[in-house]
C-alpha cells in the first residue's frame, strides 16, 4: 500500500494531545486573529454537555488540527485550528476558575491542559505575538481591568458565566471524550496548498488573509517574526481597513490586468501568479516594493500627509471620484517620488485622471474596466499614456453639448475649481432656480411661479440641475435666503458673497432660461480649459475595448451569435460575432505569423494546441500534425486567446466592439 510521506495524520484525544508534557503550540504571524463570538462558544458548551451525557463510547469531534514543528525551535507550528484550540482553552480555564478553590485533583488536571510543563507562568497556547498576553492575562486570571473588551475576555466571561462548580465533573467528562485528527506536515509538505484545502470550507478567508499566509508560511518562526515587523504591519498600518483594496490595485498596477474583486480570491490568485516564490531570498526585495506602495496608498487615501500643496490638492481632486483611479496614481506619484518623472508630470497624470472621469460622468459614459489599459500604456512612456487618455476621454464638442442640459455631476467639485473655491466645506451648491420653486418664487420680481406658463415650468426645471444655474454659496448666506426670490437671493446673499463667480450674479436683473444658458457656455469654456482632453488630433474608437480588457458577459443567451459587432485586428477588421470565432481565428493567425509563440502558450498550458486528436470532440486541423480543440467553454476561450496574444506581443493592437446586446450584458 502506497504511504504518505510528507503528512502524518493520526486520530487522537484532544485534551490529551493538549495535556502531553512536551505539547507547546505557537500561533504563526500570518493567522488572522481570533474571531469566534458568543454563538460558537453556546454551541461548542453545548456540544460538550451532550457527549458528556451519552454513553461511554461516544466521542464529539471536532476536525482536523493541522501543524508542523518548527525548523528552529520545539513548538508546534499551528497553521490551521487556531480558532478552535483557542476556544477550547479558554472553556478549560473557566473550568478551571471554577473548581480551583473545591476540587484540586480536577484543577490540577485542567492546569496541565493551559500552561507548560516546565513553566506554570507560560501557557502552552501562545497566540500572535501581538495579542498574545491579552490571551495569557484571561487564562491565567491576571486581568487587570474587568471592562476592556476583546474577543478572549468575551468568550471568556461567557463560559465562567455558564459553567458553575456543580456542573464542573460533567463539563470535564465531555471535554476529554473530545477528538480530533491531528496533521503533522513533513520538511516537504505544501503548508499552504493544504492550509487552502483545509480552509475551502467555513468562514472563508479573504484575499489579504490569504497572500499573508502565502508570504509567511513557509518562513521559520524568527524569520515569520522579522517579515511582520518591517514590511506587514507597516503595510496595514499605512493601508487600514482597505488592506484588501491595496493588493487589489497594486496588482493591476503591476500586471496591467483587471483582477476581480470577488469570487474564487482573484486578488490572491493574481497575486500568486505575480510572485511565485516568496522565499527568503526573494521576498526581502519584494517587500521592499510593497511596503513603498502601501505607504503611498495611505497619502492616496489621506492627501493631507502630502508635503507638497500642489499635489495634494490634486489628490483630493482625485478622490472626488473613488479609488478606481489609484492604481495609476500609484505608479505615477511612486515614479515621481523616486526622481523618474518630474513633479509637473505627476501633476499633469493627476490632471487627466480628473478630466478622464469627470467627462465620461457628464456623457453617460461607463468608467470601469478602464485603469488597466492605463497602467499598462504608462509603462511605454508618456506620449503612449497621453493617447491611451486620448482615445477614451469624450471630446470638447460632445461634452459642451451635453453640459446645455445634464445635471452637473460631482457639483461642489467642479463648481470648487471652477471658482476657485479650496476648501468647498462651509459652502453650499446653490440652485439660483430651485429644483422645486414655490408659488411665490420669481425671477424677474414682477410674475410668480404660478403665473409661469406649463412650458416656462417644464424648461426651467429642466435647465436648474444644470452647471449654468448652479454656483457656491456660504452655508450661513443660503440658509438666510432659503426658498426666497431671485431679487432676494440677489440682494440678501449673493452681493455679500466672498465668491467672485457668485457675486457676478448681482449684476443680472433678472433670471431665466435665457440668463441660465448664457452663463452655461462661459463656464463651460472654463470647464474645458481646466479639465483638458489631452492634446492630441480627435481619435473616434468607436467604443472600442482593448482585447485584454475583454471580459465574456454573464447571463449571456444561450446561443447568441452577437457578441461582438466586430474587431479589430492589426489595423484589420473582422466580421467576428462571438468568443468561439474569436478564439478560432486568433490562433489560426498566430499559427501563420507566431507559430513559436503559439506552440509556447500552449506547452505551458496544457492546450489548446496538441500533437493528435486524443479523444472526441470538435477539432479543428492547423497541419496534418497540430490540431486546435474548440470544445472549451468560452471563459477558457477568451482567456486563451488573451494569453497568445500577449505571448506575441501585439495584445496591445487587438480590440473587440462589443455589440448592444453586449454592452447591456
């Protein structure tokens, strides 16, 4: 019989595993902390009572406990049950309180099971260094303040809450009918495949849990403990609760590629495929680099630490539109940071990003899926970023047209630059037209708003959302005209205003539509000026994606052949419908004009090109020796396509146009 030789697993009592002289459990540095709540502990106690009370044969038992000895020292090395073992603990150490004082044998029992053999003063569970005597305080009834609060004190208090000295034989009875199996992995054993195999199932952990798992298990203890110190805690520190967001971006940054928020931990994958090794030799370097972005993704996230003013205040700009934008940001505010680039170059990227974002907003147009192909023209230089904005920043005339009648979005913004206004904070956005005028309301101080005729009404609403009607008003002066009269608002607040573009309004007797868009197409020239399109000659890509940006839609109808209206190939254009043609003509042309390309891709992948026809399916002949299977399903299609592409580096001048149908989709 075949034998495994790099894991042990041995069914065992798992208050005697704890109670042995010689067990000493460490908690790595790469687990997450301990969460489990009042709910795990009421069904663990409850557990217990009910084996306790079964005959003498019945076990409870509670997974599989996985661990290695550490190569530097004798602990165990616990890499999956922290949770379990932790709690378990802290029910023996209420136990333990319990009976101290009336039934000493039983004390003495549950004492071997909590601290060493050699020293009564340390427990034989030693969690994360950084919670560790927290842990040891509860356990070992050293708390000196009875009102914090943290997960062990919690669990704690609820166990010494349910478990009385009456109760204590029965509670100790279940306990040891606990089992688990315990895991030892050998020298060279996959810790971390196993740890994910373990770990498929349960409260899954989230991708930054996983790369930090990555990056320290295969460490030794001391090495695991240098590693946290100077680069993880730095990096969650200047990062906070968007940890998870931070390896996001930095991985379309460094691939070029969109990486997914969700499902099957894309963001660990990737980050797995970026760094294929995280040994020590490796990993000083690495971290390096990591560290140096975190720290720049916390002054994205909080601008105010940045020295310079300019800069500053165009990171706040930046802002205004999320954090979509930040993996650019990084990568130019890091050059500039490290002398590659100067300061007005950042300034100007910075700049583009705004007027990137602020014109697709105004047009109605999507603003995802767009900072990979960025981030991936920003390695090829300036000029090659400056078109790459070019081609998907709407135009001076399509924007101008559109500001006539769309409601200004990101208003305090925009209105902010516009009349340079800094600090937008004590300011209102002020409708000189309200969105919704009383009866009362005039603009001319002669006719009311109940003597408008329906299509006065009707144009008037329609043009007061607009950038011509909108202007900023101090807070204490908007309150003091609300809902009042255009003479009012003229006299009362907008001649006392601090702002010049505000108080220009003094100088119109009346307001109406007329007033509305004449003020509209001055500032929208100031609009264009200060959020420039890039100056390049006009280029209409018609919507188009670049190939790997290319995603297959969910939902897509079964056997729906639009897909695409077309793409474009080298310059060419092709009447391709769907990712199955796609997938068909793309590697047929690499196998005319990159045939080692080709044959490269698919030797590292296993496919989809191969030496004979080796089972049924639909095949499709390159030679008489090399055949392209067309049964994958097209997720597969338009990743491999995707990846021969870049094998021959021309990714760059393929792009789909995605259909209708498709774009809904």
């Amino acid at each position: 019989m075949a034998t495994a030789t790099n894991v042990e697993a041995t069914a065992v009592n798992t208050i005697e595993w704890l109670s042995a002289p010689g067990t000493t459990i460490v908690v790595p540095v790469y687990q997450r902390q301990y969460r489990w709540d009042i709910g795990g502990c009421e069904r663990l106690l409850s557990d217990i009572r009910a084996v306790a009370r079964e005959g003498e044969t019945h076990r409870h038992f509670i997974g599989s406990i996985l661990s290695a000895q550490d190569a530097s020292e004798v602990d165990l090395i616990l890499i999956d049950g922290q949770q379990r073992i932790t709690t378990l603990m802290l029910l023996v150490a209420a136990l333990h309180h319990a009976v101290r004082d009336s039934d000493a044998a039983m004390a003495a029992d549950l004492e071997r099971v909590l601290v060493r053999a050699d020293d009564s003063s340390r427990t034989k569970l030693r969690p994360h260094h950084a919670w560790a005597d927290l842990y040891e305080s509860v356990v070992l009834d050293q708390r000196d303040d009875a009102d914090r609060e943290s997960r062990f004190d919690d669990n704690y208090a609820f166990f010494r809450s349910h478990v009385h000295a009456e109760e204590a034989p029965l509670i100790w009875r279940g306990l040891q009918r606990i089992e688990h199996v315990s895991i030892t992995l050998g020298p060279a054993a996959n810790a971390q495949q196993i740890f994910e195999s373990l770990n498929s199932t349960g409260e899954p952990l989230r991708d930054h849990e996983l790369i930090h798992n990555y990056i320290l298990m295969g460490l030794t203890h001391s090495e695991q403990l240098d590693v946290e110190e100077r680069y993880w805690l730095p990096i969650e520190r200047h990062t906070g609760e968007t940890i998870g967001a931070f390896w996001r971006h930095y991985l379309v940054m460094t691939t070029g590629r969109e990486v997914a928020a969700n499902g099957e931990h894309g963001v660990y994958s990737a980050f797995r495929h970026s760094f294929p090794r995280v040994d020590v030799e490796h990993l000083q370097a690495d971290a390096d680099i990591w560290r140096h972005y975190a720290e720049i993704y916390g002054i994205l996230l909080d601008p105010s630490s940045e020295e310079d003013a300019e800069i500053r205040r165009q990171l706040e700009y930046v802002n205004t539109f999320g954090r979509a934008a930040y993996p650019l940001a990084m990568s130019a505010y890091s050059d500039h940071a490290r002398g590659i680039i100067p300061r007005a170059e950042l300034i100007e990227t910075l700049e583009w990003i705004q007027a990137l974002y602020l014109r697709r907003a105004l047009v109605g147009l999507p603003a995802e899926r767009l900072i990979a192909r960025l981030c991936r023209a920003r390695t090829e230089g300036r000029d090659a970023l400056m078109r790459a904005f070019a081609r998907i920043t709407p135009s001076d005339e399509r924007v101008s047209a559109v500001l006539k009648y769309a409601e200004l979005p990101h208003a305090a913004y925009v209105l902010g630059r516009i009349e340079e206004v800094e600090d937008t904070s004590d300011f209102d956005v002020e409708h000189v037209v309200p969105l919704v005028p009383s009866d009362a309301w005039s603009g001319d101080g002669t006719r009311p708003w109940i003597d408008y005729s329906e299509d006065e009404r009707n144009s008037h609403r329609a043009l007061a959302p607009t950038l011509g009607n909108l202007t900023l008003l101090e807070q204490s002066l908007t309150e003091r005209v609300f809902g009042a009269s255009y003479g009012d608002k003229r006299r009362d607040a907008y001649a006392r205003s601090a702002v010049a573009e505000t108080r220009a309004l003094v100088d119109m007797e009346s307001w109406g539509t007329a007033a509305i868009s004449q003020r509209t197409v001055r500032l929208t020239e100031q609009l264009m000026r200060i959020w420039r399109r890039p100056a390049l000659p006009e280029i209409d890509d018609d919507a188009l994606t670049p190939v790997l940006d290319a995603v297959r839609r969910r939902g897509w109808p079964a056997g729906w052949d639009r897909e695409f209206d077309y793409v474009e190939y080298r310059g060419e254009h092709w009447e391709v419908k769907d990712v199955r043609a796609l997938f068909n003509r793309i590697f047929r042309r690499a196998w005319t004009d990159a045939r080692p390309s080709a044959l490269a891709y698919s030797r590292s992948h296993g496919g989809p090109i191969y030496d004979e026809m080796a089972w049924k399916g639909h095949w499709d002949a390159l030679d008489d020796e090399h055949f392209l299977y067309m049964g994958w399903d097209s997720n597969y299609m338009m990743s491999a396509l995707q990846g021969v592409l870049e094998e021959s580096g021309i990714a760059a001048e393929v792009f789909v146009k995605y259909s209708y149908i498709g774009n809904v989709m």
